[in-house]
C-alpha cells in the first residue's frame, strides 16, 4: 500500500514523463535571455568655438571636442559593446581597430555590424538602459531627440530605452570635464 504525497514547488519545475514533455521545455523562452554590459570612455577637450560632436547617433553643438580615431560617440561604443558582449562576441575594439579604415568612422557602422550579429543569432533587444557621466555637454535638451534617434537605430519603442545622465560630482578627471564616459546595460530576447 502507497500513500500519495504532495510536494509544492515552482510553476517553472515542470514534470517530464514522457519523451514529449521534453518537447514543452522548448517553448520556454528563459533560456534564451541574455543581458550585457557596455562601457566607453573618451577625452574631451574645451573648445572656444562650438563644434559639432557626435552623441546617441544625433550632432549636437558643443565647447567640449571629443577626441577619438572614429567620430567618438561614446553612447553608441558603449550599446554596441553591450549587445556584443550579451551575444558572448568580445568586444568592439576585435572588429574595429584603430586603423586607418577607421579613422574617423560613423560609429552607426559599428553598431550596425553588432545588431546583424544579434539578428543572425535570433535575437532582439528587451530594454536598454543607458548612463553617461559627464559635465558636459548636458544631455537634458537634446534628450527627446537622442531617444527618437536610438529607437530608430535600434528598432524600439521608448519605452524599452532610457537614459539616465549624472556628472562625476566635479570629483576625477570626468568632473574636471577632461572626460565623458557612458555605461550601457541591455537585455536580449530570442525572436
Ligand atoms: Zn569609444
């Protein structure tokens, strides 16, 4: 004689008797969600006449010049080594050397060549949160358009994006404005 007993436990603990059973697991999508971690910093530099810098893939005018071989955008560096970090691909720096191909380059080139990464692995993005640390420029009044500009880049709605700004409270070399950095945190589903 057998006494039946009852055992509480997560939903996600499925019971697997039969060979289809296996089957079941993979509708489950947890498996195929990966998050990254991207993080870039450049130096600036003061300028007296406004120039044009490239940030979050729009043109804003700018005292503070960054200096880098591409054209700089220390937000796009940091997304693009993100989602090529959530795919386990190393880093930008492997596909984009400082070389002479390079130099002054769109960074949307080196973003484009990470999300066809993602799409050929079946990949989309979930969310991605952004943080620049800066003094300047401040990223207040350009930051609708920054939003529309990285949905469109990245194929997103605004509510799967934000971007938090803060300075270095003056303290470092960031908050002596010789430096703009930006750290880029995302989540990556399975189509
Ligand atoms: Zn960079």
């Amino acid at each position: 004689k057998f006494e039946v007993k009852f055992i509480l436990d997560r939903y996600i603990n499925l019971k697997i008797t039969y060979k289809e059973d296996l089957e079941s697991l993979n509708y489950l999508d947890y498996k195929d969600f990966r998050t990254g971690l991207g993080y870039d910093i450049h130096r600036i530099i003061k300028v007296t006449n406004k120039q044009y810098i490239s940030l979050g893939g729009i043109k804003i005018l700018s005292k503070a010049k960054i200096i880098s071989h591409s054209d700089g955008d220390v937000i796009l560096h940091a997304i693009t080594d993100s989602i090529l970090g959530a795919l386990s691909l190393r880093d930008i720096g492997t596909y984009f050397p400082n070389n002479k191909k390079n130099f002054r380059r769109n960074s949307k080139d080196f973003l484009n060549f990470a999300l066809e990464k993602m799409r050929k692995k079946k990949f989309l993005i979930g969310n991605i949160d952004l943080m620049i640390v800066s003094e300047r420029p401040k990223i207040n009044p350009y930051y609708d358009k920054m939003i529309k500009e990285l949905c469109s880049l990245l194929n997103i709605t605004e509510n799967s994006i934000t971007i938090k700004a803060t300075t270095n409270e003056k303290s470092g070399l960031i908050g002596d404005e010789k430096f703009i950095a930006c750290w880029s945190s995302l989540s990556l589903i399975k189509n």
